[in-house]
C-alpha cells in the first residue's frame, strides 16, 4: 500500500515473499511516535489461532468454576494480545470483556477472545521497524490488526460447499504516523 504525504512524497509498503527483502515486521507501534522496538516485535512474532470449540469449553468450564483449578484454557485464550501497554494502543485485538471491567483478566474475569468464523487467526504487524528493503520506499508508519477467519461446515446444504474452502480476511489499518496520506 502506498500514499501521498503532504508534500506529495511517496511512502509505500509492500511484500512479495521475502527473498528481496521485508517491508512489514510483527507488533503495534508506538502511538506517540510510530516507533517500534526489537522486544516488542519478537514478543509479537506469533499468530495467535483460537477456535469456537475452544472458547465454548473455556465458557463452560469458567462458569463450573474450574478454571484455573481443574482446567487450563487454551494458551492462545490465555495470552490473546487484547490490550496494549506503554505508549501503545490501549485496545488492540477484540475480546468479550465478562466483567466489564476494562481488563483482558481470563482467569479471574472470565474473558475471552471475541473471533469471527469457526476457527480464527489473528496477528498484528506494521511497516516502521526498520528500512523498507523490499520497496526502498519511505514508510507509513502504519499498524495492521489481522483476523483471517473460516467456517467450518460438516453438512452442506443443497451441494453447496463454497463456505468449507473460503478464508475471510479483515484488516484494520491504523496511521501512526503523523502523516495525513491522500491518494492512498
């Protein structure tokens, strides 16, 4: 993706396979900044893979009172990357916040991951961490929260089976940058 600034500078992000080089890195920026750290990526090189059967049996077993004691959820429930710390953004991946209070809490709250689809994939990355090496372009300053989703469908209706070998895939993209981009 690319854009004009206001000076009609050209920034521009862009991937193929990483054999010429890498323009995007895992992890949220910085909101003041647009920066981003080498522990933050490594601690955001993960894509965290969540399933309704998952959640359902997380639900049932918190409301039986078993978790933690007889029952340990799903580590990717358990460590869903729902809210930022620092200068990063405070919301960053959707849960269910069961408490109301504000806080991704699974083990004391009853939280949980709030997923499309069956089964879901999210993961977050964003184009500032270094030189872009695939485009050589100037960067967005962009962050990018990902949810690929799909459905499972064990009985299809009327030889319909589109759903069974479909992903869906939603991005939101957040500026950080303080760039007001046109002709993106």
């Amino acid at each position: 993706m690319g854009g004009l600034d206001a000076s009609n500078q050209l920034h521009i992000a862009g991937q193929t396979y990483r054999q010429t080089g890498n323009d995007f890195w895992p992890g949220p920026l910085d909101t003041t900044n647009a920066s981003i750290d080498s522990t933050t990526v490594m601690n955001f090189d993960k894509i965290w893979k969540v399933d309704y059967n998952d959640i359902n049996t997380f639900i049932t077993q918190f409301n039986l009172g078993n978790v933690p004691l007889t029952y340990t959820p799903a580590i990717d429930i358990l460590t869903w990357p729902a809210k930022g710390t620092g200068n990063k953004a405070k919301n960053l991946a959707p849960f269910v916040d069961v408490n109301n209070n504000g806080i991704y809490d699974p083990l004391v709250g009853g939280d949980y991951p709030k997923i499309k689809g069956d089964q879901t994939l999210y993961f977050i990355f964003n184009d500032n961490f270094t030189t872009h090496s695939e485009t050589k372009g100037l960067p967005l300053g962009i962050e990018v929260h990902a949810m690929a989703y799909a459905y499972g469908c064990p009985t299809i209706l009327n030889g319909r089976n589109e759903l069974a070998y479909t992903t869906f895939y939603d991005y939101q993209i957040y500026n950080r940058s303080s760039n007001n981009y046109h002709d993106v």
